[in-house]
C-alpha cells in the first residue's frame, strides 16, 4: 500500500515560508510549461496551420475541447509523480502482471519508433527555419542540430537546453499579436468554437485526428510525470530519490499539489491559447485567400499582417526554438518509460554510466531522427502525419494512466477522484475513436 501523508510529524523535512504570489507563481512554474512549450513543438504550429489555411475557423471547435483534457490528463500524470516519486514506466511494472508488461513494452516500442518519426520532421523543422533566416540549406542543420542535442543530453545538459529555448517559444506570441491587429471575423469564430462549421469529409476529420495527437500526445504523458520526478529529486528532502508526498508534512504536500497545478494548467493554457492563435491567425490570412501550408514559408505568411518582411524571421525563429525544445523531450520520454518499465536507471541529470540502458534507448532515438530528417523531404507533410500518429497511438496508453492513477493501492488518497477520473475516461475513449478515424484516413486516404 502507498504510505499516506503525515498530519502532524515533526520529523519531516521543513517547508519553504510562503512568498507572495507572483515569487510563488514563478517557483512553481517548472515541467507544466516546458510541457506545454513542447506541446507546441513544429508538428502542432504545422498542424493548427493547416487546419486553418484548409478549413478557416472550421476546426477551433477543438480548443476548448481539448484544453479540459490536456488539463486532466497532465495532471493526473503529474500526480503520479508527485504520489510516489515514481514515473510512469515503474509505475506500470508495480501495478501490472508480466503479461500485460509485454503489451505495454510493445507500445512503448512503437511510441519509441512513433517518436522518432516525430522527431525528424521536427528536426526537419528547424532546418527549414535555419533555410528561412538564410543561414545555409536546411538538410545541414538539421542534421547538425541533432548531433548537438545529442552531445548534449549525454552530457546530462537538459536543464540548460529548457532554460534557453522554452525562451525562444515565447515568439509563437506573435500569433497573438495577428489576432490583436488584424482584422478578424469574430462572430465567424464564435460560430467555429461551437461546433457550427462542422464539416462531414474525411479530409475535416483526419486534420482534427492530427490536431488531437498534437495536443493530448502520449510522449508528453511519459514526459510531465518524469520531468516531475527529476525536480523532486533535486529537493532531496531526505537526500534520497524523489519524495513522495508522505516524505512530506501535511501542508507541504498541499502546498506542493497547489503548486503543481499550478503549473500545469499555466502550460496547458498556454499551449491552447497558441493553438488558438495560430488557427484563428492562419485562417484570416491564408484561409481567406485560399492559400494551402506546403512549406514553412508559407505558413510564415500568416504573420505578414503585423510583421511585414520580418514574418520569416519571426516564424523561423519560433520554429526553431520549439524544435529545440521539443526534441530533447521527444527523445527521453520514450526512453524514459521503457527504462522504468524495465526497472533501469534513468534520468537526465545522471551520466550514461549509471542509466546506461537510458541512454542507449535515448542516443538510438535522437541518431536514427537525426539520419530520416537528412534523408526525407516535405517536412510538413511529415510534421502533420506524426500528430496523425500520435493521434491513433493515444488512447492505449491513457488507458495505462488511468489505470495506474485509480488504483489506492499505488496512489492512497491521492487516487483519482470523480472529475479527473470521468475526465480521463472520457478522453481515453474520445482518442480511441479518434484513433480508429486516423487508421481509416490513411488507409483510405484522406
């Protein structure tokens, strides 16, 4: 059984006095925003593109659709985390006999391949931004950034990777900026957001497929609860591995589950209110013109509006920067839960000597993106085809979360309660059928 927290023990590791709100709110912001930063990576900015430029505001519906179940579904990958100090992948070997293990380590397997995939169209990305800002062809440096982002997680240099580039994404803003000084048909959105421009083509579908495995995409689900895990070790309240919430007193694991929130629902925000802009941006810009995304300069137009010759530039650099981001999260998460899974080491802030099945499973993941983004082209045809894999490969694994997150046995009082647990269920079967949409739509084609 998982220990419960201690009410009054003079023995736990004192709390941190409280701070004012705004000290708070920047102390707590941590894995939730580089979630939702990554979230963001050039698959989702090339999907909500497409959605707009093909369908105008047709597909917006799925904003607040999704932001609920990106909130539960974090959160509750979060509190696993914070429960018991654990990630996902050691989780599922507590909570699962070995046959189902094999199942999930098949899954993990093909996320593993899905994140590479995933990984070279961003990968690609970056070097059409770098082709953008006339730096030299893009094949180079995509290739060259991954050789770096390599070197880099080896050396265990993550932490100095998110601090810089979670950065770089704050240019994705300047979508907001489009929708503040360019002319915008509101009531044509509102119509959008409330399912009135529905469409019934296979073709309406498989983008809104694509922009659901872009927002509630399983990496992230294996990401948020071990970057948690890596801030919690970094406490060493009791210099140990990660404290669970019964390492804590009372009011220090309250305060760190508010704190957590937090977080989350900051980075799921963020994330969403992106995608929003960006498919709002894009359909009153390319849409109205009947202009289709087939490059990266294209989708750039639609910061012209407020941007002028400086759109490329912008975009270029917002493509770059989430890229950055996101590949090293791509990179470790599948690694991640295979290594846990499999009761290895892991973690980025140790050296490959001492995680070195990590670290083989994330040096094989980073090499083989790094050569398909040197051999493939149209990098987005493949940054909307990787959200499409996401898409179809979310829903097995929320059933492994939710599973895991309603058993007492591992999580105590910390169980799901009514909301996240009819909340995660119902995003769990919204993804299923999804999922058998995005098969059908590329089988047949869309």
């Amino acid at each position: 059984m998982a220990k419960q927290t201690r009410d009054e023990d003079t023995s736990a590791t004192p709390e941190p006095t409280q701070k004012s709100s705004l000290t708070r709110l920047g102390k707590a912001l941590g894995p939730g925003l580089v979630t939702g930063a990554a979230d963001d990576d050039p698959s989702g900015i090339a999907t909500y593109a497409q959605a707009g430029a093909m369908f105008k505001n047709a597909a917006l519906w799925t904003v607040p659709a999704t932001l609920p179940m990106m909130m539960a579904v974090q959160e509750i990958c979060d509190r696993t985390a914070l429960t018991t100090g654990e990630s996902l992948g050691k989780l599922a070997r507590r909570k699962f006999t070995r046959g189902i293990r094999t199942i999930i380590a098949i899954l993990i397997a093909a996320l593993l391949i899905a994140n590479g995939v995933n990984l070279a169209a961003d990968l690609m990305a970056i070097g059409e931004g770098m082709e953008m800002l006339g730096a030299g062809p893009g094949p180079v440096w995509s290739v060259l950034s991954g050789a770096t982002i390599t070197a880099l997680l080896m050396k265990g240099s993550f932490n100095s990777i998110a601090k810089v580039f979670k950065w770089l994404c704050l240019v994705l803003f300047t979508y907001v900026g489009v929708l503040i000084f360019t002319h915008i048909d509101w009531s044509d959105v509102l119509k959008g957001l409330t399912f009135q421009q529905t469409q019934f083509r296979l073709s309406y579908w498989a983008i809104i497929v694509a922009v659901l495995g872009t927002t509630v995409s399983p990496y992230l689900f294996f990401w948020q609860s071990a970057h948690r895990v890596e801030e919690l070790r970094d406490e060493k309240l009791d210099g140990g591995e990660a404290p669970s919430y019964a390492e804590r007193s009372r009011d220090g694991a309250e305060r760190k589950q508010t704190d957590a929130r937090i977080d989350v629902f900051t980075g799921m925000a963020f994330s969403v209110l992106i995608m929003f802009a960006i498919m709002v941006a894009t359909a009153s810009t390319l849409g109205t013109q009947g202009l289709e995304v087939n490059s990266a300069a294209d989708a750039a137009k639609a910061l012209e509006p407020i941007a002028g010759p400086l759109a490329k530039v912008l975009f270029a650099l917002g493509f770059i920067g989430s890229g950055l981001l996101a590949v090293p999260v791509l990179a470790a998460s599948g690694a991640i839960g295979m290594a846990g899974l499999l009761n290895k080491n892991w973690g980025l802030e140790r050296s490959p000597k001492k995680a070195p099945v990590f670290y083989l499973l994330l040096a094989a993941g980073t090499i083989a993106g790094t050569l398909l983004s040197a051999i493939l082209s149209d990098p987005i045809a493949l940054l909307v085809l990787s959200a499409t894999i996401n898409g179809i490969a979310a829903a097995p694994f929320l059933v492994v979360v939710m599973l895991i997150s309603g058993d007492p046995a591992i999580m105590g009082t910390h169980r799901n309660g009514l909301l996240a647990g009819i909340t995660g269920w119902a995003t769990a079967g919204i993804m299923a059928v999804a999922g058998v949409i995005g098969i059908w739509a590329t089988i047949v084609g869309s």
